[in-house]
C-alpha cells in the first residue's frame, strides 16, 4: 500500500507546492506527515498561508480548533478515547505554531480550482517519481 499527497501552499502571489509517497501509512497519516513536512520548509513563517485540502477531517481539526482542544486534554476526544494518529497531529501542531497566519480552505473533491487539481496533479506524479517542493513562500 503505497499513500501520495500533494500540497499546495499559497501567500498572495507565492505558491508552494509539495508531494510525497509513503509507504505503509494509511492516508490520513501520509496527509499530515505532508503538511507538517511542506510548512516546515516555509522560510518566511510571518507571512498569511492558505492551506488547500479536500480531507474534512484536516479542515475541521484546523478551523473547529479540534487540533488545540485535543492537545488541552492530553491527547483525548470528548468520548475519553485517545486521538487517532497523535504523534502526525503533535507534528503539524508544532508546525503551525510557528505561524502567524495559517488558514485552511476546504476544496470539493470535484472543485475546479487551480489548487484543487494541481494539489491531485501533485499527488499523482509523486507515485512515479518524488517531485520536489518548489517556490518561495
């Protein structure tokens, strides 16, 4: 079982992108391990970054404050039950604090948007060949 992700991140006119394959995780783990890996990679943490992504999951955990209310109660849900995949969330978590601006945007999986197929586009290539994070954001 292979996961791809592709990642675009954009700052005004600045566009970001990233893709990765990963062996042996399951998607939601390839997805988080990719955008904590692309915002790491930012240089510039002070300027407004849009995140584009098509999994509610990662759009609810980032806009419903989710991700903090999890790292407030040591890791757990509302339900008492361990956050799934904790050590992904940690990563991206830490990643994000070092921003001052990061906002998400939930794309349709049949959207039209530029970032919306080119994040596809991204993810597809990274299959045959690992394509490099590009631009300066």
């Amino acid at each position: 079982m292979y996961t791809s992700c592709g990642i675009v991140l954009q700052s005004g006119q600045h566009r970001k992108t990233y893709a990765k394959v990963t062996p042996g995780v399951s998607l939601q783990v390839g997805l988080l391990e990719g955008v904590a890996t692309a915002l790491g990679m930012i240089q510039h943490p002070h300027r407004p970054v849009q995140l584009y992504t098509s999994m509610s999951y990662l759009y609810h955990a980032l806009t419903k404050g989710y991700l903090e209310e999890w790292a407030q109660q040591q890791w757990l849900t509302k339900q008492n039950k361990p956050v799934k995949n904790q050590k992904e969330w940690r990563d991206l978590r830490h990643e994000l604090k070092r921003f001052d601006d990061v906002r998400c945007r939930l794309i349709s999986g049949k959207s039209q948007a530029f970032n919306a197929r080119y994040s596809k586009y991204l993810a597809k290539q990274a299959l045959y060949t690992q394509v490099p994070f590009e631009g300066e954001l």
